[in-house]
C-alpha cells in the first residue's frame, strides 16, 4: 500500500488565480492549527471547496467536524500518515496539463515540487499582490515556501486602481513642505530611482486616483502646481500651437502615453507664455475643479511643491 494514495483529483478554472488549479488529497495531518481559520457543518468537499475559493488560501483538512483551511502564511509542515489514520488534507497546486497527474506522493508527483500562484485582491483598500509558493516533501513531510510579489511594489504607495483590460495603475506622491518646488528633472529623478515612471491619464479611472488636494494641507497652502509626466519634444517647443505639437505626440512621456481627452485644460495643451513652459502640471485649487496646464519645467519661475509618479503593472 501507498503511504500517499492520490485520492481525488478535479480541475475547475476561476477567474482570481493565475492557471488552473486542483485540489490534491493525500494522508496527511497538520502539525499545527494555531490561528487558521476553522468552521463547522460542512462536508469534505464543502470543505475543500472553501479553500479553493478562498484566495488566500492553500490546504484543508477536516477533523471531525471542524474544517480548517490553511493561508499561505499559516501553514506549517504536513505529516504524511497512512490510510488506516483517516486523516486526509488537499493542496491546492498548479495542473497547466490539464489533466490528473500520476505518480507518488502527491502532490509533489516523483517528488517534483508542486507549485502554485495567488491572485489577492479581496481588500479594496490594498494594492493587490501575487503569491507564488511551492510545496516540496522533505524527511516524512511537506512544507511550503513563498514569495509575494506587491503589485506597487515594495515602497508604500498613495493609490491605486485597477483597468478592465487587467492591469493596475499605482501611485506615489511626493511634496514639500517648504517653499520651494521641484524641477521636472527632479522629479524624473526621483521616479527613475524608484523604478516608477512619471503620472499621466491614460484611464479615466486615474483622473480620480491621481486626485492631490489632500496634500494642501500637508504643504499648509490652498493652491498648488503639481509636476506629472510630459514635456515637449524639442521640435514642439518651437512650434507649440500646431495640431501635431498639441497632441499627446507632441511631448515625451517616460510612463505610458497618457490619453489626452482625459484632460481638461485651463485653455489647451499649446500653452507657452514664456520660453521654457515646456511642462505639463495639474492646478489643485481648493474645491474647484483640477485643470491641467504647461508651465515651466524649473522652479525658478513656477514653484511646483507636488509630483506624482506611477506604476502601470499587469495583474
């Protein structure tokens, strides 16, 4: 007799994992359930069903009446049990062959790591993250590893959103409290060492993202420049009010191309007063309506004390 007997294999596909996923059932037993979550009443497949679904999660086990499904981050070695213990534990592993595999002990079949990748963006007040783990049997045991992959990043982020065509837009802002104001390159700068690239519109969804009065209060004033991404290509900037120069193709953008019938302009985008207003800002104004314009891209003339930078990532 097999000490792992492959006991039940199904294939279902849902939309919040990265490949298609399967429950695999082994002997097994916990060797902790400190903090995991439990419920009670349900069947076994109820059971894995629940872990299944569940985004976070990456085992079941049910002892007795009580169903306990494993977070990532809560489970601990699995020892492997024979049949006659009647305790049995599903994993839920990546099957891109989409068919049942064979082999022993599963689910790490000829003792090949089993692999598995988390799709979580349950809470709408936290950038999404990918979870990618791996469940390898060691010494009588299996164990997971992971690493977590932050949609935006490592670095703490100001907002973010998500497209329909699944990617997701993050932000990051950065002020002065003083009064003075930072220069196009210094804001190219800082986003660059960041690996970020520099705001723009390019969803409708952004325009709200990207919303910056709530640093007035930060920068103690009611009215401020902020610095995002484009500035005019050279050749533009001698000829600014052409149709060509007034179009997104008029100016250099390090993000994405922004989508320019998503601004709305104090008067257009062919704006230079003065030679060297060349970059585009919003104006936060109080209550009123954010508008965009092109201003100076130093700060000896225009005290821009907001920029924002931004990260466009698929999901």
């Amino acid at each position: 007799m097999k000490l792992a007997l492959f006991l039940y294999c199904s294939i279902i596909f849902i939309e919040s994992v990265k490949a298609d996923l399967i429950m695999v059932e082994v002997y097994g037993q916990p060797t902790t359930t400190k903090k995991v979550y439990s419920s009670n009443g349900k069947s076994w497949n109820e059971c894995m069903a629940e872990c299944y679904y569940a985004q976070s999660c990456v085992a079941a086990w049910k002892n007795g009446s009580t169903c306990y499904t494993f977070d990532y981050w809560l489970m601990g070695p699995i020892t492997q049990t024979k049949e006659i213990n009647e305790s049995i534990v599903a994993f839920k592993v990546e099957n891109k062959g989409g068919e049942c595999p064979s082999g022993i002990n599963p689910p790490t079949f000829g003792n090949k790591n089993a692999t598995g990748s988390l799709y979580i963006d349950s809470d709408p007040k936290i950038a999404p993250v990918w979870v990618h783990y791996n469940i390898y049997y060691t010494k009588g045991s299996w164990k997971l590893n992971y690493k977590v992959d932050r949609i935006c990043g490592e670095y703490e982020y100001d907002g973010f959103v998500s497209h329909a065509d699944s990617t997701v837009t993050c932000s990051f802002v950065w002020y002065n409290e003083n009064t003075g104001g930072f220069t196009y390159s210094e804001m190219k700068e800082t986003c660059d060492e960041y690996s970020y690239g520099m705001a723009g519109f390019k969803y409708k969804e952004d325009v709200a993202m990207f919303e910056a009065k709530k640093y007035l209060v930060k920068i103690k004033d009611t009215r401020a420049y902020v610095r995002v991404d484009g500035i005019r290509t050279a050749a533009c900037q001698k000829t600014p009010k052409t149709a060509y120069c007034m179009s997104e193709k008029g100016f250099t953008f390090t993000g994405p191309t922004p989508d320019f019938s998503l601004y709305k302009w104090v008067t257009n985008s062919s704006v230079q007063h003065v030679k060297g207003e060349d970059c585009i800002v919003m104006i936060i104004d109080g209550k009123a309506e954010v508008k965009m314009d092109v201003r100076a891209c130093t700060d000896t003339i225009m005290k821009a004390r907001i920029f924002i930078c931004s990260l466009l990532r698929k999901k």
